[in-house]
C-alpha cells in the first residue's frame, strides 16, 4: 500500500478521483504526528531524540512517514535523521518516506501512517 502510495505520489497525481478511491479504499491506518518545535538548528538531534524516546513501537504491515520541513533547511539531514533513527530503534513495520518542503511549515513535522493490512 506504502509502495503504490509512493509510486503516485511521485510521477504526479494525474486521476484525482482514482487517487481518492485508492485512498478511501485502503487498509485501516493510525496517525501520529511528531513536531520538532526547537530551532532548526537542532531539529536532527530533537528528532532523533523524540523517535527513541518517546515515540511508540508501531504494529501493523507497513507504515509511511511523511516528512515536512522548511525551506531552506538541509532536507538530506533530516531525511537521513528520521531514516537512521526509525531504522535504529525499530519503531516501524516496513516504513516508507516521502520528503517535502514548504514555506509555510516553520518546524521539521513528520506525519506517521500505520497501516494494518491483516483486516
């Protein structure tokens, strides 16, 4: 589901209401969201930090985490942050990312999809 998700995501969204129906037919999913409210600056260390901590163990068949920061910011640090840490402490099943930026967001926000594929 996070592989096709990507794959639309990607190459542009060219059937909106094929891409509704996919989404509305998805498995179940949980959402959690995970802010770096902190200086920018220390967005990777607050990050990191945040997944190990406080962050729970996610079950499911797969998940997709989507990373939103701002302009201007090193997207490869945060990227390789938020991959290195899910991939360290084994938080996720199967994850996926997707990275964008924006100059609306004034903080480093990672929204977690967790998808049950077993109902």
């Amino acid at each position: 589901m996070a592989t096709k998700l990507i794959e639309q995501h990607q190459s542009g969204i060219k059937d909106t209401d094929a891409f509704r129906e996919f989404i509305m037919n998805a498995p179940p999913f949980d959402v959690d969201k995970i802010k770096a409210v902190c200086s920018l600056e220390e967005s990777g260390d607050y990050l990191s930090d945040t997944i190990y901590r406080w962050f729970p163990t996610q079950e499911g068949g797969s998940s997709l985490v989507l990373i939103n920061c701002p302009e201007g910011v090193d997207s490869n640090d945060v990227a390789e942050t938020v991959w290195a840490a899910f991939g360290s402490f084994l938080k996720l099943p199967k994850p996926k990312y997707i990275l964008s930026q924006s100059h609306d967001v004034k903080e480093v926000i990672l929204t977690i999809l967790t998808f049950d594929e077993r109902k």
